[in-house]
C-alpha cells in the first residue's frame, strides 16, 4: 500500500498557507455572528458564505454523512455538535470548529466564544477560565511543536499546561480522551495522531514539513463523554461545560507558522518567546 510521507515539502506547505487564512476568515465570521437569539444555523452560515466567497469549499461536507461547514458545540456539548435551529441564549460557551479546501489543500481550525450576560457574570467567568485555559493549552502545545523532538512531548505540553492551571474553584480540568488531533494536508485527517495528554508512546519525529491540527477538548468536570442521539454531538456524561481550540500548525526549515492564525501565531507565541515565519 502506498503511504504518503507524513513530512510535506517546501512547496506543498506554501500551499496551505490560503486555505489555512480561508479557514480563519471562516471563524472570525462564525464569531461575529454568535449572539443571543442566533440560531447555530445562522453561525453556520455565516462561515459558510465566507468559505464559498474565497473560492475555497467547505472540508467537513467531504465528511462522510456530514452536512454543514461547522460544527457547533454549545455548553456540555464538546465537540462534533451539529449547526440547526437551536438558539443561543446569554451566557452559553459556544464551540465552533470550522475548515475549508482550497486548491486541494485543507485548513482546520476551532475557537470557542462565549455569548455575553451581564446578569450571570459568575458563571460567565468560570466558562472564560475554561475557554482561556484550554486556549492556552493548545498554544503549549504548539510551542512545545517548535522544540521537541518527538510527538508525544506535544500532548506531554498540554496536559502539563492544564495540570500547572487549574481550575480557581477547585478540582482538575478533564482532558478528553478519545479524541484527538491529527496531520492534515491533502485531506483534512490524516497520519500521525495527536494526543493531548501524555502517552507512554513517543511518536512520529517532529521535524521541518510536519504539519498537524493541534486541538485539545476540555471540560470543566470529568473528562467522560457520550455520544448524543444525533449520532455526531459529544457531551459531558456529568453535564459540565466543555471548550474546543484548534490550530493548523505548519513546522519548517526557518521555524513555525499557525496556518490557522490571522497573524501566523504571533500573539499566541509571544509568550513562549517564538516568532511564526511563514513557509518559504
Ligand atoms: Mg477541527
Ligand atoms: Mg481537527
């Protein structure tokens, strides 16, 4: 069987740089649609039409049975919701996870948002801890892509961020285990895993043409979760809150680039003292 190396060339990373910025574009849409009395469809659309109006196509309706540009995952939902008619209301912790393919090329991308409630500004607080700190997770690991010489010390990163953050009311973050982040390229999912925890593996050498989604799932309780009725929406089994972050990150031979990032990574870095360079 033919495997196709997980490391891209030059020129093959060059080339996801559009699709990556078309995806970005797609969720500050999606954000700037999340209000109160929006429905999830409306979000969805929203990122849709900035997808088609770049000239790129939406990667996740190339998902077997899979419908929609988005997904949209709202309070105890974590991951894989599905856009439709329900409504926002003030103070949800809303998840979208978007992507787009353009020229053969795919960009994957996540943020989570929050609709404002100036009535319950505790639990707005405690979702924003569990948004940031997930947010920052994903950013340790992206940081530590820029280092480490294997894989596994990515997960290793985010998990340890999280365990060095936790929670101000108490108890641990609950780090998803069954789902993952993953190479993308040619098609969105690709070789090797990306686990957001530490693994006994070491995995796949991270050096200069790896490109990977880096997205941790969190919640604010247990990290157990079910799949809803729909077949697709994973939920908290203890109803707690969950958030998704997610960047396309491109390593190569001058450093690192955040494909999925308006500015390449440059805030999300800057902490960690690294500054993105696009692909040459
Ligand atoms: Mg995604
Ligand atoms: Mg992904």
């Amino acid at each position: 069987m033919f495997r196709r190396s997980i490391y891209k060339t030059p020129a093959q990373l060059r080339a996801m740089i559009e699709p990556g910025f078309i995806t970005a574009a797609s969720l500050d849409a999606a954000g700037a649609a999340i209000r109160a009395g929006a429905t999830t469809a409306d979000v969805d659309a929203a990122a849709s039409a900035t997808v088609v109006a770049r000239g790129a196509e939406s990667n996740f309706k190339l998902v077997r049975g899979y419908h929609h540009t988005t997904c949209i995952s709202v309070n105890e939902q974590v991951v894989h919701g599905i856009p439709g008619s329900r409504v926002l209301e003030p103070g949800d912790i809303v998840s979208v996870d978007s992507g787009a393919q353009f020229r053969g090329w795919n960009g994957d991308s996540a943020r989570t948002f929050i609709v404002p409630d100036p009535e319950r500004t505790e639990m707005i607080a405690r979702r924003e801890e569990l948004s940031r700190a997930t947010e920052r997770s994903m950013w340790a690991g992206i940081a530590a892509m820029a280092s480490v010489s294997h894989i596994g010390e990515i997960g290793a990163a985010i998990q340890e961020h999280l365990e060095a953050n936790p929670p101000s009311a108490g108890g641990d973050w609950g780090i998803l285990r069954e789902y993952v982040g993953h190479g993308i390229g040619r098609k969105m999912h690709e070789a090797p895993s990306v686990f957001n925890y530490r693994t006994p593996d070491p995995g796949a050498e991270v050096k200069p043409g790896l490109v990977l989604a880096i997205e941790p799932m969190v919640t604010a309780g247990s990290e157990q979760t079910l799949i809803e009725e729909d077949d697709w929406t994973i939920s908290t089994v203890d109803g707690s809150d969950g958030s998704h972050w997610e960047h396309s990150v491109a390593l190569h031979a001058d450093g690192i680039w955040v494909l999925t990032a308006p500015d390449g990574g440059a805030a999300g870095l800057a902490p960690w003292g690294i500054t993105p360079t696009p692909p040459a």
